[in-house]
C-alpha cells in the first residue's frame, strides 16, 4: 500500500517554527570541537579571570554612598533612558540592579530577604524610598490590594514585614500617607504575634517624627480609633505587656488624631462607644480614661447631652457610673456645663419615673438617687462669697496705694486721720457724758464746739472727692432698692395676708356656728 499523504502545515505550526528560527537565530552557533579545542584553555582562562571581578563590599552602607560614583550612575540612567524612552519602570529596575551592585554592605534589616542569602538589595530600597519621598500618595491608592496580599502570605513574617517596610516609607515624608498605611495596612494585623512589634515601632517613630498632628487630622474616626483603645486598655489581648505599654504612651496622642480640628462637633459620636465600654466590671485603668473622655464630651461638644438622653435607659450602669463621676467632680466642672447637664439631670428624673413601674433594677434606684443629689448640688451652688471677698480686697488695697500716691506718705493718709478721729470723737464723747452727769449746770461755750470739730473739718477736706462720689452712689441704690424692691415686695404680702384673713373669713361665715365659728370670732376679736 502507498503511503499516507502527509497533512499540510498548519498556521500555528508555521508560527512556531519561525519562532524556533529566531531563537535559534538569537543563540550563537556551537563552536566546532576540532578547531576550538587548542585554543580551549586560553579561553577558559580569560573568562575565568574576567568574571572573576567583584564588587568591593563595605563595612557601612554609608561608606558605600560615600565611594559611590555619581557620574557613572547619571551614565548607566541617561543609557536605559536612551534605550527605553517610554518605559520608566524599566529606568527603576536597571538603576536599582546598579545600585544594588555598587551599595554592597551588610544587610541589618529582616526585609526582601526572600532573595539569596548575601545578596545585596540596597538598590530596591533606595528606588523605593526615593519613590515614595516624592510621589507618596502611591502607597496608599490600592491598600484592599495590599491587605489582601499581606493576608495571603500572613504566615510568611519576612514577607509581610516587606511590604510593611515598603508601605511605610510614604508616612515619613507625609503624616497623613504613614497614618492611611498604618490604619490600612498594620491595624489589621496588629494582633498577630510576628508583625505587631514592627507595627507599634513604626507607628512610635511617625508620630515622634512629625510633632505638627494637625496635618493627620481628618484620618482617623471612631471606627479606627476604639480598636486601639481596646489594644491599650484591656486585659490579656493580644499584645505583650511591654507592646501594651508602648502602645498606651502613643495613646494621647492617637487621641488628638481622632478628635480632629473641631471637636466641639465631633466628639458626640464618640460618646455611644465610650458609654457602652465603661461597664463596673472594666478594667480600673480603662474606667477612668472612659470617664475622662465622656466628661469631656460633655464639656466640649453640647451635642453629646442629647445622645447620652437617647442611650439613657439602655445603658443604666453606664449611666450610674458616669452620674456618679460627674457628682465627685461637680466643683471642677465649667459653669457652662453644670448650666447644661440642669436639664440633662431633669429629663433622667421623668425617665426613671416612668420606668419605676415596669423596672425595679438596683441601676435604676442608684441613677434616680445620684439625679436627686446632682440637683441638690445644682441648686446648692449659693453666691460667690470668696470671688465678693477678693473684689473688696483689691478695691482696698487700690484706694490705700492711691492715698499713699496723692499724700506721698502713710502718716497723712486720709484713712489713719479718720480713723484717728474717729477714736478721738468717741473718747470725747464718752468724757462729755461724765462731765455733764456731774455738772449739769455747766454749758458749753460755742468756742469750744468750734475747736473739737476742727478735726473733722480737715478730716473732711483732706478726703478725696471719688469717696464722696461712691457713697453717693451707695445712697442712690439704697433707695433704688428700697422704692423698686423692698416697697413692692412689702405691699404684695400685706395683700397676701389681706386676702388670706378674707378667705378665712368668708370660709367661718360658710360653716354652722359650732366650735369652729367660735374660734373664728375669738381670732378676728384678737
């Protein structure tokens, strides 16, 4: 039988044949045994010795900066750009491939380590740092990608600690960038063991970088912030002591973060959280710091009375330990706020009415009874006797050093000289009295009544006009008082009684004439 007809190429076969041809094109041509072999040694020694050339390795990375040509550097860029104009990315790659063989130095940090051991990567890490220094918005505009690729190698630490590095170099530059990486990237996963060391040093050292907080505003919210509180605060998490501890210096600081700019309007969505964390059985710790925020919400944003009225019966212990809070320190609290919490304290007082039928809890008997004590410390705040005091104070010690300034001496002070008369009238009138009772029959002469108040001619004329001024207007408010208060406030009562003896007279006329007429007489004959 003949033979099968063979089956014409294809156009993929053909494809891939030409594809063959030019790899093979592209390979130069095996050298031909016979002729090569004489001169086989010569070669291998001149590769040998001309891959033999190594780098020089450095004790430092600074050293390695110092020898490092720049011209050269410049050459190998302005090459790849020639080559490669409309590829930057492969400019990065044969600039970091050049660094990476000039910076031979030690490597200290546990990054890109997936790499030989030995190999030096200094290069990635300055192209990387270079990059972010000055386009940092980059590290932040796929961070769900990021995450996810952390999350996917969460078991690998080396590896997650390099995109942590990586990502991170954009907040030294820029705050808010280094917060949208740490909230987005090192938050979820600060509670595994291998990655929450580098997550709160790295957070420590960007919030001691940048002393200015407010360019961070804006970034952090309730949804972030709490998490963190959780982490310092409580109990056996998942953090160390020590990290715990590190975590709580960097707190006050995370504080103001999440505040923001204007916290007389943002701090009442806050206060849900505080509230329904500061349960009696929390840590003492995270009691008070719970207690100071929820004060100061208070204090600061007016808004935060309304949602605490809203979360009222549904947070009772809460609410007990927060009343109770606010009445140890009722006297350091801004007379603005004791004004506001006056309806706040009112509303609980209705509330825990209306619940007593259907709720005999201990919490609501506790709140009902700190509402009544709050109220009685409201209404206890009487008049600022010390404040009076220090006004009277000042006012003397100005009136003395102005009669010290007009006289230029204390002898001739107008107060002593009255006072000094003062002392001499009431021994003179004491002596007049004897010496009447004895000599009744002896009168004075007008001389004499002429000398003993030449004293208080000169007391008189010494005294500055501004005393007779102010007692002139003590005497117009007295009478002010007296003929707009004092006079209406008598004539109203009289009318009360007027109207109320009426009454009770009109009720004896109404009733039989038993006992009760006969007392009725007996007080209107009185």
């Amino acid at each position: 039988p003949s033979a099968p007809l063979k089956m014409s190429e294809t156009l993929f076969e053909s494809l891939e044949k030409t594809a063959k041809k030019k790899n093979k094109e592209q390979v130069p041509p095996a050298a031909d045994p016979q002729s090569k072999k004489p001169s086989s040694s010569k070669t291998s020694k001149k590769s040998n010795t001309s891959n033999t050339v190594t780098p020089t390795s450095y004790r430092t990375l600074e050293e390695a900066f110092k020898a490092l040509d720049v011209g050269d550097l410049k050459q190998q860029l302005a090459r790849s750009q020639s080559l490669f104009p409309e590829n930057p990315s492969v400019w990065v790659k044969d600039l970091a491939g050049y660094l990476n063989l000039k910076l031979t130095a030690p490597d200290v940090e546990p990054t890109l380590s997936s790499y030989t051991y030995g190999e030096p990567l200094h290069g990635y890490r300055v192209c990387i740092q270079a990059i972010l220094q000055d386009k940092p918005k980059i590290a932040t505009q796929n961070l769900p990608e990021y995450l996810e690729l952390l999350r996917s190698v969460q078991n690998r630490p080396v590896k997650c600690l390099t995109i942590m590095w990586a990502l991170g170099q954009a907040g030294f530059h820029d705050l808010s960038q280094g917060l949208r990486v740490w909230l987005g990237i090192m938050l979820p996963v600060l509670g595994v063991k291998s990655l929450s060391s580098y997550a709160i040093a790295y957070l420590e050292r960007l919030l001691l970088l940048h002393t200015n907080l407010t360019k961070g505003f804006g970034i952090m919210g309730p949804k972030e912030f709490f998490p963190l509180l959780d982490f310092a605060f409580m109990p056996k998490n998942a953090l160390s002591p020590s990290l715990q501890e590190q975590l709580r210096r960097l707190y006050p600081r995370l504080k103001v973060l999440a505040f923001g700019a204007k916290p007389e309007s943002t701090l009442h969505t806050y206060l849900p959280s505080f509230l329904s964390r500061a349960t009696p059985h929390c840590p003492d710790d995270m009691k008070r710091e719970l207690l100071s925020s929820m004060t100061e919400c208070l204090c600061v944003d007016v808004q935060s009375l309304g949602v605490w009225r809203q979360l009222y019966t549904k947070h009772l212990p809460q609410s007990s330990l927060l009343l109770n809070h606010l009445l140890n320190s009722w006297n350091s609290l801004p007379p603005k706020v004791r004004k506001n919490l006056e309806e706040t304290i009112q509303s609980f007082r209705v509330t825990n009415e209306e619940m007593r039928d259907t709720n005999e809890s201990r919490d609501l008997q506790e709140c009902n009874t700190l509402c009544q004590n709050l109220q009685v410390k409201m209404r206890g705040y009487g008049f600022p006797w010390s404040k009076l005091l220090m006004v009277l104070l000042v006012f003397a010690a100005g009136f003395i050093a102005h009669d010290i300034r007009s006289h230029g001496s204390v002898a001739g002070l107008t107060w002593c000289s009255f006072l000094l008369w003062n002392t001499r009238f009431h021994i003179y009138n004491k002596v007049m009295f004897v010496f009447r009772f004895h000599h009744s029959h002896v009168s004075l002469k007008p001389a004499d009544i002429r000398l003993d108040f030449a004293f208080f001619l000169q007391v008189n004329t010494n005294t500055p006009e501004s005393v007779f001024q102010v007692l002139a207007y003590l005497k117009e408010l007295l009478i002010f008082i007296h003929h707009n208060y004092i006079l209406p406030a008598v004539t109203h009562i009289s009318e009360l009684l007027h109207q109320a003896w009426t009454n009770l007279q009109d009720s004896c006329k109404s009733v039989p004439k038993p006992a009760l007429a006969c007392f009725c007489e007996g007080v209107a004959a009185e």
